[in-house]
C-alpha cells in the first residue's frame, strides 16, 4: 500500500540548491526526476489516441469539412432539423471591368451626336461630347441638329463656343483623339446658372425642371414605362444653389433616384482639368431660357414646363418614380380606404393665401360632412406639422387634394394617374403652375373661384396669368356647401368610385 507522499527540504547549508527525497512505506528510495514519471504516465494515452487518429485518418482526407447533409443524416430524425438557406444580400458580382473598359475607340465608328427626343430647354441627345468643359456635338450635317439657341445658355443669353460647339466627325478625330471615355446610361444635365437660377425652389426643380426632363427620357420608351432604368448621374455645371431651404430637393434626388452620382461644379471642372473626353451615351440638356426663347407658351404663362405635355410618351410615364418613391419609404402600395380619400392641404397656420377664418370652418364642416355621409375617407393635413415619409404616404394614396394655390399641391405628382386636384384661388386670380403638371398626369384639375368653377375653356381662351391685390392675401374665400357640392358630384362621376 502506497502512503501518503512526504517531502523532506534541506536549507542552503546543504549545498544551494533545494533537494527532495520521497519516502515509501518508511523506506528512503532514490529520487527519480519528476518529468519521468509524468511521462510514464502519459505514454499509454498517447499510444491510445494515436491508434485512434490513425485508423479514422485513413479514411476521412485531413481536408475533410461535413457538409449540411452529411450532419444531418448524422441525427435522428427528431433532432434533423432543415437548414434555412437565404438568399444573398447582394446579387453576384458583374465580370469585372478592366480600365481600358471605360474608353471606346473612335476609329470605324459612328461618331455623330443624334437628337433622339425633347423640345427647347429640354433636348434630348446620343452621344454627345464634352472636353475641356466644352460641350461638342460632333455631326456631318449640322443643319439636322437644333441650333444652340434651342439647346443651352449663359445666364440669359445664348451659350457661345466656349461652352457648346458643333464639329465635323474628322475634326472629332483630330480632337479627341484615338478613344473617349463613354459615360454609359442616361444623365441629367441642369444647365440653369448666375445670374438667375430657380433650382432652389422644390416646385422649380421638382416639377419645372426634374420630371419634365423625365417625361423627355421616357418619350423613348414603347409601350410602358414601368421598365426604365433611373438616371446614372445629375450634373449641375454651373456655379448655382440647387438645394432649397427645407431640404426637399437633395431629399428627392436621394429617395428617387439613390443610385444616381450628383455632380456640381467643382465635379464639372474635375473632368475638364482632367484632358479625357467624354462621351455622354444619352444626356438631357435642361435650360430654361432656351425653353422661354422658342415655346410661345413659356412666356405667356411665365412658365419653362408649359409645352412638356406636347412630348409625346406612355401614359405611365411618371409611375416608375412614384413607384420608387414608395419602395424606398417603405409605403405600401394599397389603398388607404375602400373610399377615395380626399386630402385638404390645411394653409391657415401659414403667413399668406389662405382662407378667410369662417370659410375655413364651413370647408371643414363640409368635408366632415361628406366623410360623414359615406361618400370619402377625409384627411386636414397641415404639411408642415407632418414628417416627409407621412407626407408622401398620404398624398400617394389621395384621390381628390384639396387646397388653395401653393407649394403643398406639388404633392399631386405623387398621385395615381387619373386623380383629381382641386385648386383654390382668389376670385379673379389664376395661374397654371400645378395645373401644368396635372395635365402629363392625367389628373383633373379644378379650378375654383369662391362658389364657382371657372371652365379651361374660359382660362385658355383668356390665355393670362392673373395676380389681383389680394392673392397673396389671408382672406381668401370659398363656399363651403359649394365645395361639398363639387366634391360630391366628382365622386359619383369618377367611374372607379361610383362603382
């Protein structure tokens, strides 16, 4: 029987170093170095694990990782579980693109620029070219291209050779070189700039500017819309404030279009100081003075967009940004009542044109009525107490908007085609701002004066903008039985409505 081991330590006196003696049974036996006996008892492990590891490595390749089935068939079948396999975040990589991908050559090709849409101060082009800051339409006839006048300008004035010019396919050659680097897809070009801009203004840029030069793209299209590509890049070349106060313009281009490069100036004199041509595959030439030099109706309403409904394009022309407006919010694309809602554009917390304190309560008294009788699912929205992603939930599922002439009728553009817009004015005054954009979309447009609707027939026939004293006023009138009136028959008139 083995007892319990002891130790005996001699001090230093002993001769320095510490010696250990193990006693057996009272018998003194020599001491065996401590790493011995740990390896002797190791030993027989070792082996064990050895002959283990050896007969499995035969069999299984030391490279060897189960795979999901291999684990399952391991388990009984109460454990096996199926495996959830998701789908990538991204999709699979595109062949990558060498940098000599980015040039195309020029000899043996077909250089000339092409005008494939659009009207004045909304000219649509394939492959135009810029150098240098110079935009240059290279064309063996250039008779069948419009004149500068009807393209771009210089402030007010017509843009001269320093920054648009017209040459020959051998002068291209002579020019440019052996290639260009090809900016593929389509870009949006914003060429308003000192000394007047108005791109600072969301109805300017927004519905003047952006969707005009949208409805010029989708012009190309046969057939719907629904399938078009969003523009790869907007390029504002001019020294010019584009983004308004409340931020709704950058808001707009990131939430429609947030694939699309944004380049201002300085981006614009990168590429000049940079000596590459390049070649625009298709590119929209917006300016506003071009469109007020040759559209006779840009004048007579003060208005660059007045003629953009004559651009022949599909009927769904708008619904690919309306449709990206929603997903990129996240707004289901469903109905907000088994009724058409009617959303009145509540301006009475506002600084001018709103409605006279009394007319207001009889609208609203009027609008609750009409709620009230079953006719419509109502909304008072005060846009301005609203975030954007409720705004835009809202007035993308309104069928009827309701408001005196200003900025919150812009949310009409978010509308189902076929809509209508209700627009009210003081007596006497009018204006076609948002009527020109419900005219592309489809939309009816109402415009009222107090207890009355003033026809298109008697404001085309006018053919004036009209600004009486009080139109800016805050005593704006309307009738509220008329307007309950009015927005009853449009109901019952309105097929999807009446059933």
């Amino acid at each position: 029987m083995l007892g319990a081991p002891s130790m005996k330590r001699r001090g230093p006196a002993g001769g320095g170093a510490v010696r250990r003696t193990r006693i057996f049974s009272g018998l003194n036996v020599p001491r065996v170095p401590r790493r011995y006996v740990w390896i002797a008892l190791a030993a027989p492990f070792l082996l064990f694990f050895y002959v283990i590891s050896s007969s499995s490595s035969s069999s299984i390749p030391s490279n060897y990782r189960p795979s999901f089935d291999s684990v399952r068939q391991r388990l009984t079948p109460q454990q096996a579980q199926p495996v959830q396999q998701l789908p990538p975040l991204l999709p699979p990589s595109p062949p990558k693109r060498q940098f000599q991908d980015a040039f195309v050559a020029l000899e043996g090709k077909n250089l000339e620029t092409k005008k494939v849409g659009g009207i004045p101060g909304y000219q649509m082009f394939e492959n135009l070219y810029t150098h240098k800051g110079i935009l240059y339409a290279v064309s063996s006839n250039p008779q069948s291209l419009p004149s500068v006048s009807e393209i771009v300008s210089i402030g007010e004035g017509i843009a001269d050779e320093t920054f648009y010019k017209v040459i020959t396919p051998a002068q291209a050659l002579e020019l440019f070189g052996a290639r260009v680097a090809r900016l593929e897809g389509d870009t949006l070009f914003f060429a308003d700039g000192p000394p007047v801009s108005f791109l600072d203004h969301y109805y300017h840029f927004v519905i003047e500017c952006f969707s005009s030069a949208w409805r010029v793209l989708a012009s190309k299209e046969k057939g719907s819309a629904l399938n078009m590509s969003p523009p790869e890049r907007v390029i504002f070349p001019r020294e010019v404030k584009w983004r308004d106060g409340p931020g709704l313009n950058a808001w707009f281009l990131g939430t429609v279009i947030p694939t699309a490069a944004i380049e201002e100036l300085a981006g614009w004199n990168d590429r000049a100081v940079s000596g590459n041509v390049y070649s625009f595959e298709r590119i929209v030439i917006v300016d506003r003075w071009a469109s007020h030099r040759h559209n006779p109706t840009a004048n007579q309403w003060n208005k660059m967009n007045s003629e953009i409904a004559e651009v022949k394009a599909p009927k769904d022309w708008w619904e690919p940004l309306r449709q990206a407006l929603m997903y990129s919010l996240h707004i289901p694309d469903e109905p907000l009542s088994d009724k058409p809602v009617i959303t009145y554009i509540n301006r009475q917390s506002t600084s001018r044109r709103k409605l006279k304190d009394e007319d207001h309560l009889a609208l609203m008294q009027a609008l609750y009525e009409v709620e009230a009788e079953g006719y419509a699912q109502v909304y008072d929205a005060r846009m301005e107490n609203i975030g954007k992603k409720e705004q835009f939930a809202l007035s993308s599922r309104t069928n009827i908007l309701v408001g005196v002439h200003g900025n919150g009728l812009s949310h009409l553009m978010w509308m189902k085609e076929g809509s209508t817009v209700v627009e009210i004015f003081y007596p006497e005054g009018f204006t076609r701002d948002y009527q020109l954009m419900t005219e592309p979309l489809g939309h009816d447009h109402y415009t009222v004066w107090n207890n009355t609707v003033r026809r298109e027939s008697e404001w085309r026939e006018d053919g004036e903008n009209h600004f009486p004293d009080d139109f800016q006023g805050t005593e704006i009138p309307v009738s509220g039985a008329f307007m309950k009136e009015l927005l009853i028959d449009i109901i019952k008139k309105t097929k999807k409505f009446s059933g």
